[in-house]
C-alpha cells in the first residue's frame, strides 16, 4: 500500500447498485481505486463534479487529518477498530436530495442526532492522533470567513464544522450557479431512482487515506457495535 498524505472516518456506502450509481455520478470509485465513466447527461459532468470527484461519494465523520509524528498506519487502524466496536449502529428513514449553500447532497431524512453524537465522538477520540494543523492548513479555511466558534473549533479539532456546527451530507456537486442547480437535481434523482437506502443505515466507520495525487482511497471497514 502506498503511503497516504492524509486519512479521514467516512460513511460509504455498501457495496451493490447505491455504491456503484455514485461511484459513477462522481467518477471516482474510492473501493478499487480506479476512474469510472461518468453518466452522458449532456453536460459538462466531469466540471460539475471537479471537487467531490477525488474524496470518492462519502459522508465525513472525522474530516482529513495528517497523523501525528511518530505514528503510523497501525496506531489508526487500531484506534478506529476500538473505537468502532463502543460506537452504536445507526437507522434513519432515509436520504433526500438538498440544495446545501451552493452544492448538490443527499442528507438523511429525520432525527440526525445520534449521527451528530456519533461524529462528535469519532472526532474526540480520534484526535490524539492528529498532527497539529500548519498555519498554511488554517489559512486555506479561511479564519477570517468563519465564525468565533467555526475558529475555536478550528484551533481544537483540526476543523471548523464539527461538534454543533457539524451537518452530515454526501456531496454530488461543487458549487453551483442556480441555473446549473435546477438542471442537475432532476438529472441526479433520475439517476438514483430506486436505489436510495431506505432505511438508511450507518453500520460501520470507512477508514479512507489520501494518496499523493490527492484521490481517497478507501482503506477499510470497522462495524459499528
């Protein structure tokens, strides 16, 4: 295995038709590692997806992190597998698609608090683990864009959106005009139509790696107690 940049705790999918329908929608497969042929939709896809394309379709738990010095792979994965095994499964009725402040998403349908809980856990006992952030790494947040506790959380956890300020989504776009937004939703809910999770279910933690060209590869699963 090539070394990683960075890691993260995602939510993926499952394998089967919903993994592969976003693997496609994105053009990114985290699973094999490999590009997937985007839809032909009479746009311009691979633009429109530009910035989820190298994450591969996820749901963020504990945003990417470099590891602190002195630890390597085999310190993450056995804090992610420990981890997992005290950290309850989780049901909610479903996904819908969100106009979320500019982009494309699917959000879960009803009570999110346990997934906020969830995250919120991850993050804390995760973060031992995280080499501190570079001052170039808190400026591509832009500080002075974010609110005083989008900043505290910054300087605590490595992230401004985490804890209160944490949304758990699956991103299908980067940012769009309003135009391109009317356009594409219907174009994704034709595309998943059918295929949804209903249920939907958070059963295990996605242990993802950052290789050198920037794409996240999918390293493992841990289930979730």
């Amino acid at each position: 295995m090539e070394k990683m940049k960075r890691y993260a705790v995602y939510y993926a999918p499952e394998p089967g038709p919903f993994a592969d329908a976003a693997a496609h929608w994105l053009g990114w497969d985290p699973t094999s590692g490999a590009s997937v042929l985007q839809p032909d939709l009479g746009l311009d896809m691979a633009a429109l997806t530009a910035d989820p394309r190298k994450y591969g379709f996820h749901g963020t738990v504990k945003p990417p992190f470099r590891l602190a010095e002195g630890l390597g792979l085999a310190d993450l994965q056995k804090a992610t597998a420990a981890m997992a095994r005290d950290l309850p499964a989780i049901k909610m009725p479903g996904l819908q698609f969100l106009d979320l402040e500019g982009f494309l998403a699917l959000v879960p349908q009803g009570d999110t608090a346990a997934l906020t809980d969830l995250a919120a856990k991850v993050v804390e006992l995760i973060d031992p683990l995280r080499a501190p952030l570079t001052a170039a790494e808190i400026a591509r947040r832009r500080p002075d864009r974010l609110t005083p506790r989008q900043r505290a959380l910054l300087d605590r956890w490595g992230y401004p959106y985490v804890m209160e300020e944490f949304r758990f989504h699956l991103t299908l776009s980067g940012n769009l005009s309003a135009e391109d937004h009317a356009t594409l939703r219907p174009l994704a809910e034709a595309h998943f139509a059918g295929l949804l999770p209903q249920p939907f279910r958070v059963t295990d933690l996605c242990l993802f790696g950052e290789a050198e060209d920037g794409r996240f590869h999918l390293l493992h699963r841990y289930p979730l107690a």
